[in-house]
C-alpha cells in the first residue's frame, strides 16, 4: 500500500470514526501491520 492509500484509509476513518472508528482503526491497522507501518497510521490517526 502506498502513502496516497494510507491518506485516504485514515481519511476514510476520520470520516467514520462515530460509527464504524473501532472496525476501522482494525482492519487499516492489521493491513499496515502486514507491511510493517502500523506505528506511521497509528501515529497519525491519534495525532489528528
């Protein structure tokens, strides 16, 4: 997954996060995970 992918999924998240914020901050942190980013989307999910 490249940087724009990453902008949008945290975007996408922001967007739902009062609905859905848990679902999502799981299956974007298992697949950042799997490419060794999670601390990048952690980092700025809980910074913004």
């Amino acid at each position: 997954m490249n940087m724009s992918a990453c902008m949008r999924s945290i975007n996408k998240l922001r967007k739902l996060h009062r609905i859905h914020w848990r679902a999502e901050l799981f299956q974007i942190s298992t697949l950042f995970l799997k490419s060794e980013n999670l601390s990048l989307v952690l980092s700025a999910t809980y910074m913004n």
